[in-house]
C-alpha cells in the first residue's frame, strides 16, 4: 500500500507538472478540464491529503465547513487567493499556500500588449486588415495614443506591477504609483509615489491595476474615480475583474473620459461581458496573463515546492 499523500490536481496542468506530482504523490488528475464544483471539493476532501487547485476552483466558508479532517492542504496553482475563504479554511486547521513571484514577467507582458494595442486601435486595425475593408490611407487614418513618453499610472506596485515597471522604463514612460507602502528608493527606481488613489489618477494617461481583489477594491475603479483620469486616458486590467465597475467603464469610453480599455480580466469568468463586444477600443483577452509555458511549469513547480515542504513538516515558503 502507498505510503505517499494522496493528492487531487483539480485541473490539466503543465506536462512537466503533472510528471513530477505523479512521481512523489499518489494522484488524481482531472484530465477533463472542467472546473471543480463544490460538491466534487467536498467530496475530494475525505479522500485525498492534499488538493491543488486553480482559480476556478471555489473554497467558499460553505465548503469550508464542509471539508473533511483528511484534507490537510490546498496548494493553489495561482497568486490570487480570493476564491479561497482563507479563515474559514484556517478554522478548519487546513494550511494554504499560493504561487507568487514566478508569474510577474508573463503578466507584465500582457499589460503592456494591452497597453499598446488599445492605444493604437488593434481591435479596429485587425478587423480592417482581416474583413478586406482596408482600402484606403489617410494622415488623420486610425490616429492612436502614443505610449513613450506618457505618464503611467500603477494601482498596487507589488512584483507585477515592478515588473511592467521596468518594461514601461524601456518606453521612456514617467511612472506614478499608488501602493499600501511607499517602495524604497532602490525599488522605486524614480517612480513618484502617491498616498491616495485619487492624486494618482490625476497624472494618470495610461493606467494598469495590479492589485487583489478585496472587499476594499471591489469597483475600485467606478465613476467618480473614472472622471479623475486625464481625458483620454487608457485603463489596462491584467489583476481581477472585480476592480472595475464595468457599466461605470462603459459610460466613461461613451463620453471619451476614457479612450480605450485593455481588458485580461472580467467580472464574470469565463465568458467576460458580452457589452464589451460592441467597442472597438476594448482589446480583450481571457484571462491568459500568466499563460506561457515557462510560467505554467514555474506554477505548478511551486506548488507542488509548497506541498513538498509540509510534508516534510517544513513551512511552506508561501504559507498564508
């Protein structure tokens, strides 16, 4: 009989993953792909040690409540924990780790390919080309945002936002930040710290949010603080869906107090809000900040580091 934790992979990880999991526990991996319910966590919890889960997978207080006293672990494939009750989980004496750090570059990528392609029209400039509508050439022709040399606006300048920091340097972009702590100089590296959201949006032509989602952030973004941003501003989402109140995002673009939206991230999920899909100055994407395969094998490496180290009965580096 094994003496290796049992442990439930709630979702088709990387190969690479899923080789060394299945070489150190005895595992369950759910080769179809779907999100895991509530019932199937419930149920998982009375037979396996260990669980890690995605993003999609829901550990409300309900389930919580719930879970059998076999369950001794959920080691998250993700960095944000908000579909996690995290004291209702600790109540239960079951631990609770995450995956930072190994994601900030790839999530960056996608804010800046976001930053870029709403300022300069990619939604309209593609479906152009790709409809054989392209049939003309002016000087006034899809006129864009430029990005060198405007202001960039950082809500939540954690490793994420670091790291689109240094790619938004390469641009010669002046950066502006609104954090829980003010960074040391070293880290800071120039960019001007604001104490209140609201002086930070002021000086914002470009703004990229990188902050959890809390009951503190939910609708960070809503309509008073919208009418704050430069005219023409562009607001890029690559954190949680849940920072923007997205009729506000509507109604600020109708005016033209927003320019464009560069959108990885969506109230609802998956699916994203079918209004979006009438603007051009949306550019969108699923969710895939993170999706690259260096990433996604960074991910599930520290994961399973994680659950490596509590049953070593170690402290797992990223303990909550």
């Amino acid at each position: 009989m094994s003496t290796k934790p049992r442990l439930w992979i709630t979702r088709r990880l990387s190969d690479a993953t899923l080789a060394r999991a299945s070489r150190d526990y005895e595992v369950d991996i759910n080769y179809d792909d779907q999100p895991g319910t509530a019932a199937q966590i419930i149920a998982a919890s009375a037979e396996f040690d260990a669980i890690i889960p995605c993003h999609s997978e829901h550990f409300s207080a309900e389930v919580a409540g719930q879970l059998a006293p076999r369950l001794k672990i959920v080691a998250n494939h993700s960095v944000g924990v908000d579909h996690c009750d995290l004291p209702a989980l600790k109540a239960r004496g079951i631990a609770v780790t995450n995956t930072p750090d190994v994601l900030s570059d790839a999530t960056a990528e996608i804010a800046m390919l976001l930053m870029l392609g709403a300022a300069r029209h990619a939604v309209a400039g593609d479906r152009i080309v790709r409809s054989g509508a392209w049939d003309n050439w002016s000087p006034s022709f899809m006129v864009g945002k430029q990005v060198t040399g405007a202001r960039l606006g950082i809500i939540g300048m954690g490793r994420v936002g670091l790291a689109l920091a240094t790619k938004a340097r390469g641009f010669g972009m002046e950066l502006h930040y609104h954090n829980r702590t003010k960074l040391s100089d070293e880290k800071a590296q120039g960019a001007i710290h604001h104490d209140q959201v609201e002086s930070l949006l002021a000086q914002a032509d470009f703004l990229s949010l990188h902050c959890p989602a809390t009951a503190e952030t939910t609708n960070l973004m809503n309509a008073d603080r919208f009418a704050l941003l430069p005219p023409g501003a562009v607001v890029v989402n690559t954190a949680r869906g849940a920072l923007i109140d997205e009729d506000a995002l509507l109604d600020a673009l109708a005016s033209g107090q927003v320019a464009a939206a560069g959108l990885d991230c969506f109230q609802t999920e998956p699916g994203g809000n079918p209004a979006f899909s009438d603007h051009d100055n949306i550019f969108m994407l699923p969710h895939i900040g993170s999706a690259t395969k260096q990433t996604r094998d960074a991910m599930g490496f520290r994961a399973l580091d994680n659950l490596d180290a509590f049953f070593k009965g170690e402290t797992p580096q990223d303990l909550l």
